[in-house]
C-alpha cells in the first residue's frame, strides 16, 4: 500500500506541474510556456494574411490562401530544421504528396488569375512569379524564429491529417495563426529575466600564505581581505 501511495502522489505531482506550464501547443521546444498565436478563421482578402489579389473569385481566393500555407510551410522546412522534434521537414514533405491534387489545382488557379489580369500572358506569368517569391519571403523569419517554427510544426501536423481535398481548410483555420507567429514573442511564463551577481572568495595561494597546509590568516589577511576572483 505504501508502494501504491508514492505512485499516486508522484502522478498527481507530474499532472499539477505539467498543467502549471501547458501551453497552447503544449510544446516546450524552447519555452516552458509559448506565446497563444491562435487566432479566428480567415476569408482570405485580409490585407494582412499577403499579397492583394483584386478580383479575384473565392476559388481564385482559396487557391491563394493554400498557396500560402505551402509557402510557410517550405520555409520551416528550410528554416525549422535545427530543431528535429518540430519535424517540419517531414510534414512539409508529407503534404505535398498527399495533397498533391489539391495543390496543383491550386498552382493552375492562380497562374490562370494573373494571366487573366494581366494585359498580357507574360506580364500575367511575371505577375504570378512576383506573387510567389514575395509570398515566400513573407514567412522568412529570424527574431521570431522560435515561435514561428513551433507554429508551423503545429500547422504542418493539421495539414498531413486533413482528409484529401480539405487542405484549404487548414489555410483557413491556421494562417492567422501563422502570420501572428511572426511576430517575436519569448517565455511566456516566466516573463522576466531575473539576474544575480556571485562572487567567489579565494585565499591567496602564494606559499608563504601556508603554513603546513593550513591558511595563515595572520600573515596574509582575513577572510573580508581575500582577493576576488
């Protein structure tokens, strides 16, 4: 019985300590508690989520939209991968071959709305080409590395389980989420660094502090007079 009463305190202690520091994606890569990104569903003419695309019809807007998710998940891919765990390599590379219909419509969508609004099908086909460097370099990050990376790992994992034909779902349930992930956020339980100074007190180690072993305090200073290291 004894036995069976350390094992329900040590579970009760490891439940209360791992609700005391869940966090939203209750991933402690980097944080004991991340920062929330989650944010409500987009339509996808938000002019903050990327580049404007006037005109455009909703399929026009949801192929962007997936466009986009792909976009932010090659770069964690490219970017993520010092951390294994987060295995973005992996989704990335998962994704694209179990949504590959859906992607590729999406690839035909947009190139067929750029030529269509462009005067030209060269300028329509520079057009799409600005859209994708420009929507792939929107997700490079480096002060918010940490947070963007946890995020898309999340994402990435949602996307490889979606059910085929539904990965625009996913680009509209995540990519608030992916865009606020943007933003540089640290600890989030802990907020504030705490600093302290630690001194070190030494006897002087010069032989003739020694006398059989033992410091002499007399000849070479008391303990308010040993040097600082």
């Amino acid at each position: 019985m004894k036995i069976v009463r350390i094992l329900a305190s040590a579970l009760l202690a490891a439940g209360l300590f791992a609700g005391l520091f869940a966090g939203p994606t209750a991933s402690a890569q980097f944080f004991l508690k991340s920062y929330d990104f989650r944010g409500s569903p987009v339509a996808g003419t938000e002019p903050e989520l990327g580049m404007p695309m006037p005109g455009a019809t909703p399929a026009e807007i949801r192929a962007g939209l997936v466009w986009n998710l792909r976009a932010a998940l090659n770069v964690a891919a490219l970017q993520c991968d010092f951390e294994p765990t987060l295995m973005t390599v992996d989704h990335y590379n998962a994704m694209i071959r179990d949504h590959k219909d859906e992607l590729k419509g999406a690839l035909d969508t947009l190139n067929a709305y750029f030529v269509r609004t462009a005067k030209t099908k060269a300028a329509g086909q520079t057009a799409f080409d600005r859209f994708g460097t420009r929507t792939y370099s929107a997700f490079a990050t480096v002060a918010a590395q940490y947070g963007f990376c946890q995020t898309a790992s999340k994402v990435g994992t949602e996307a490889i389980f979606a059910p085929r034909g539904e990965l625009g779902n996913v680009a509209v349930n995540y990519m608030r989420e992916l865009r606020n992930s943007l933003v540089p956020w640290g600890e989030q339980q802990f907020p504030r660094a705490f600093a302290s100074r630690t001194y070190m007190y030494l006897p002087d180690f010069q032989p003739s502090c020694w006398r059989k072993g033992v410091y002499n305090e007399r000849y070479c200073g008391s303990d308010a007079k040993k040097k600082r290291r």
